[in-house]
C-alpha cells in the first residue's frame, strides 16, 4: 500500500508561521505533519461518512492501493491568476531507495503539487539526489564522497537517466526551469555535457560557513547557473521518524497496526520513498501564499520488491 502524507498549506497565521519559518526543513516537515493530521482528527468528529476500513481513521480516505493522510481534498489552489506567482518545488529522492524508481516518482510527486494548487505548471524544479554532501571548503568533492561511500559508484547514470526524465517535464511544458542541490564546480563539469537541458539553479548548503568556493562562483558564473543556498537537511525523512510519526502511541497518528498481527492499523514495514516541497510566491509583493509538503511512504509488499 502507498501512503500518501501531506501538510496542506502551513502559510497561516499567528505564532505558528513564524516557527515554520525559522525551522530545518526536517522539523518543519515533520511539525506539519503533525499539526495537520490533528486538525484532520478534531475535525472529522462532526463526519457522518467515512471511504476507509474500520481499521482506519475516519479521517483518512483509500483510493484502491494508496491512503491519503490526511484525506486530500485539493479544494483550495491559489487565490489569484496563475501568472501572479512563482511556484518553486524541491523534489528529495530518500537514501536507501532504488534509483530505478526515480522516475516513477518524479511524476507523482509533480502531479500532487499540481493538483493541490491547481496549476498546470511550475516555475522551478530542484531536486535533491542522496548522498551528495556540499563542503565549502573543498569544492573537489565528487572524489571525496566516492572515496567515503556516500554515493553509489553507478549513481552518476543513474542521476543522468533521472534527469532525462525531468527534461521531458520540461519539454511538455510543466516544469519551466530545473535545478540542482549540493552540486559543487567539478560535479557540474561532469554532468552539464550529458544534458539537453542544463540546470539554471544550484542550491548549496553552507550551513554555518557563509564563503561560497571561487571556482564554483566563476564556474556557475560561466555557465549561467544561479547559486542559492538551502537550510534543508540531507535526509529528510528517515524510517524511524515516519514510524513514530505513523504509528500507535501518543506521538503517532495510529495508521499503523500496533503488532505484526494486529487488525488495528496498517500492517508491514513502513518505509518513505521521496518528500516534496512546494512554495508559491505572489510575484509582485513577494508574499508567500502557499507552502507545503507532500511525502510518499510504502507498506507491505511494495517494500519487498526493493532491491
């Protein structure tokens, strides 16, 4: 079974905006989560229907293999005309997932945010391949991370298949630019000859450090790439926390069944695929009108087939 998580817009008032907006992308995710999937549970008390199981929620909905946590109504969209904004998303493939699925969930992870604002395209999309580590002091760090084990030595084809993929988004109209994250000069030199269409963005985190390499300045400079700096970690979402976060107990929001044999939840072991961030921009007051997250998460036999 797929299940589908999602934050809806966390651009709302009063004290807990201000917390979304200084947090890690990690707490920030899994704090919005959180609060959604209460909001959904206070809310559906006053239901009279439910489309689930009795072993779940009422407000969760199942539509054949996938279960939407909180029930998605994509409703809402964005208030004005879609010319008005700008509409950035950051796709992370999580460590430990099979490339070969990368593809798979590109298009899934777009259609959501499409379908939640309602637009037939966005502006920029960033993705976030694993076990790629930015070091500002050693911008030579594609030999760096071979040498530790934190890529996979076939992962570079692998990243150039994905991004054939993101290039046919692109042709069709749905992504109008891409991006790249934690690419320092000596990897972009390496990937750009394999692109039809080349990054306009790479997004680095200096973390503490704010001294971005030369060579990737001159380098970025020369290739008419755009640096810009994240506050998100490498990994995202990790299983412990999405079974916390999905399981029985005070913390959790008892999706998942609380033994191995148990008919009170969502039975097999849980494990997140990819998470997606998405922000809309009102273009002329730079206001921040929508910002969330979606994330996928399989159960049960899909787990198996990984390889």
């Amino acid at each position: 079974m797929k299940l589908i998580l999602s934050t809806s817009n966390i651009m709302i008032s009063g004290e807990t905006v201000i917390r979304h907006l200084t947090e890690k992308s990690n707490v920030e995710l899994i704090n919005s989560l959180r609060d959604n999937f209460l909001a959904a549970q206070q809310s559906s008390t006053t239901a009279t229907t439910t489309t689930t199981p009795s072993s779940l929620p009422t407000w969760t909905k199942q539509d054949n293999d996938t279960l939407y946590i909180p029930t998605a109504s994509f409703a809402h969209g964005l208030s004005e005309e879609r010319p008005q904004y700008d509409i950035t998303v950051k796709l992370f493939y999580l460590p430990g997932i099979p490339a070969s699925r990368r593809c798979a969930h590109t298009r899934e992870a777009i259609d959501l945010v499409l379908k939640e604002l309602h637009v037939d395209s966005i502006d920029l999309l960033i993705v976030s391949f694993p076990g790629i580590l930015f070091d500002a002091d050693d911008d030579s760090e594609e030999e760096t991370l071979s040498d530790t084990g934190s890529e996979e030595p076939d992962d570079f084809d692998n990243m150039i298949q994905t991004w054939r993929t993101l290039e046919e988004l692109h042709a069709k109209g749905m992504i109008s630019q891409l991006g790249v994250a934690e690419f320092g000069s000596e990897r972009l030199a390496r990937f750009l000859p394999h692109t039809s269409v080349k990054p306009s963005v790479n997004q680095i985190n200096l973390k503490d450090c704010c001294v971005v390499p030369k060579s990737l300045i001159l380098y970025a400079r020369q290739e008419k790439i755009q640096l810009l700096t994240h506050n998100d970690c490498m990994d995202i979402l990790p299983v412990g926390t999405t079974r916390e976060l999905l399981g029985p107990g005070e913390r959790g929001a008892g999706i998942l069944a609380s033994a191995p044999d148990a008919t009170d939840g969502v039975q097999g072991h849980v494990e997140p695929q990819w998470v997606v961030k998405y922000t809309a921009v009102v273009k002329d007051r730079g206001v921040v009108e929508n910002k969330g997250y979606f994330a996928l998460a399989d159960v049960g036999s899909c787990v198996q087939e990984r390889s």
